[in-house]
C-alpha cells in the first residue's frame, strides 16, 4: 500500500511509533514505524525531527502522519511506501475565492474549476495508466459537502455570478475512486462535525462526463430527486462519491501530541488499507487483486458494502444530497465488509 505527501508533508517516524504503541502495539513491536519505505522527489521534505515554531503554526506534518498512521494501523503488516513530492505547484486558474495554488493530484484536492481543463485530463489519464496495471487509486471526497458556503459561484460563461454546487479534483476523475465520509454505527451516517465545518464531500464533475458504469445507478438517483438542486450541478457528470468509510474522530499523533481529527483524509487511507488487506487475501488465493475497482463495483461489487441512508451533505446554502437507499451522491454505495468484499470479488 502506498500514500502521497505534498505541500510539504511528510511522515515523522516518531509520531508512527508513539501512534503504534497506543492503537497498534503488534506494530509497535515489529517496528512498523521505521519500517516502512519512504520515497522523495523534486526536493521533498523528510523532517525526522521536532517541528519548528514555523512548522507548528503551518501544521506541517499532521496530514501526512494522519495518513500513514491509518494505514499501518488498520493494514499492517501489509508493506508501506511513502511517496513525498516538493514544492513546485501544478497549473492554476486563481479565481476570487482562491488567488493561490493549492493544486495537487491524488490524496490532496482542490476545486474543479481552478485546475486547466486539460491538466486535470492528463493527471486522470495517468491514474488510468495506474489502475490498467492492477493499482487501486483513491481520493477523499472532500470535506465541505457540495460546497462551502459563501464561495458556491459558477465559473461557466456567461453565468460567473450564479450559485453553483462545485466539484473537487481529483475526485472528480472517473478512473480513481472517491471515498467518502461516515459516522456512527448503528445507523451510520454521513459525516459531519458543526464544531469544525467538517461535511463529507459529493458532487458531480464538470469536466468529466458520467461514465457508463455510473449510467444506471446514478441515472436512477437523479431521477428519484425530482428536480431537487436541479441547475446547480452538472446531471451529466462523473459522480462522486463511490464508496465511504468511518471518517469521524480519528486519533493521530502530531509533534508528539494526540489529537483527532475529522476527514475524508481520514477516510481515504482507511479504505485504502482496507483494500490492501482484501488484495492480501486474494492474492493468497491465487486471484488478481481489485486494480481499478469502479466498473466491478458498479455492476455488483456494491453488495459487499453496508448502504448508508442517513444525512446529507449541506453546503452552498443548500441541504445538499441525501443519502437513500442504493447510491447516492452522500456517501456512494456505504462503507465495506471486508470478507464480503473478498467473496465478491
């Protein structure tokens, strides 16, 4: 399994260890911590020491150990790489809310319409390339429902001043899968948290037509809102979210302090151990492992998952989408089962 740090993240073997010892100590002990493989590219930083004061006030560091302590926490002993890039920031298109990049592929988002139509095709075009050789790419759904309040404002000609629903990419890419984020457990629910602002993401692309493996599901939910946000988001784009896992309340360790947190981010390394731990077992039995899971789980992968049909995801001024029965642009086909996820495949 493997995760990817940018915008200065990186993974404090430390923090792994004081992390391990408390929620994984078989961890602990086999040093799982100082264990793992950590890549670096372009100048990246591996800071394998205190954070300075201005590495504090940044919050350098506390994504990227919430990452690799989900994954080692729930996959170990499943092997982790960890891939850090530097600084140098992907193409931009600032726009009033955003006159700054913060554009990065795979684990990290940002807005849709901020990213150049055709670099957001290319880097969708690579984590094709990544699932045609058996790779299984996620993303978190985002964490401000269908939008964040007070920005929600259409770039489209013609229409710069009209409320909109907006897309995050990567999410958006019909070729990774999205996660989205669930709390509780008798009902589980979509995830939110009003003390921080934290709504688990969903939406629809602008810039990806809705694949056909989405064709009936989707199809099937947008017909069952009867109108319901019609006009504020593209009805012919790739949905999101496809799947969801708990991501309320995760303890992490940053800088040698317990914290927890909130997240798609949370959820995304969740579910990504998860499938590293069902390619184990099917690996074992001589069987490929999942690759670019979508178009199976879509056609009947989606039994192996719990539907989830409480909450929304609020934003925009709006309600947002509800969840209901099968998928739904909340929290896609629900959270796994693990040895049904095996059999189903």
């Amino acid at each position: 399994m493997a995760l990817t740090n940018y915008l200065g993240e990186f993974n404090n073997r430390s923090d792994i260890a004081i992390f391990l010892q408390s929620y994984r100590p078989d961890a602990f002990l086999a040093d799982a911590a100082h264990n793992f493989t950590i890549e670096t590219f372009a100048g990246a930083t591996n800071k394998q020491t205190p954070a300075t004061a201005a590495e504090l006030k940044r919050g350098s560091g506390r994504e990227g150990n919430l990452d690799a302590q989900i994954m080692l926490g729930i996959g170990f002993p499943t092997p982790l790489v960890t891939y850090s890039t530097g600084d140098t920031l992907p193409p931009f298109i600032p726009d009033a809310f955003h006159p700054t990049s913060t554009n990065e592929p795979t684990s990290y988002g940002d807005l849709e319409h901020t990213i150049p139509p055709a670099y957001a095709r290319r880097v969708c075009q690579g984590f094709a390339q990544l699932g045609a050789r058996g790779v299984t790419v996620l993303f978190g759904a985002g964490d401000s429902g269908v939008g964040r309040t007070g920005q929600c404002v259409s770039t489209a000609p013609g229409h710069e001043h009209d409320r909109a629903f907006l897309a995050v990419f990567p999410e958006s890419c019909p070729h990774g899968t999205s996660v989205g984020a669930t709390r509780g457990l008798d009902p589980q629910v979509v995830a939110s948290n009003a003390a921080n602002g934290f709504v688990s993401g969903g939406g629809f692309s602008r810039y990806f037509p809705r694949p056909a493996y989405q064709d009936r599901a989707v199809g099937a939910y947008i017909s069952g809102l009867d109108g319901l946000h019609a006009g504020l988001y593209n009805a012919a784009g790739r949905a999101y979210p496809d799947v969801a896992i708990q991501g309320y309340r995760y303890a992490t360790v940053w800088n040698g302090t317990k914290y927890l947190v909130d997240g798609t981010s949370a959820a995304a390394p969740a579910m990504a151990a998860v499938v590293a731990l069902v390619n184990d077992a099917l690996l074992a039995e001589g069987r490929p492992p999942l690759g670019w899971m979508n178009p199976w789980l879509y056609a009947g992968g989606w039994r192996a998952f719990v539907d989830v049909t409480v909450g929304a995801n609020p934003g925009c001024g709006t309600a947002g989408f509800p969840a209901r029965q099968g998928w739904d642009t909340a929290s896609g086909w629900g959270t796994p089962v693990g040895w049904a996820f095996v059999r189903g495949r």
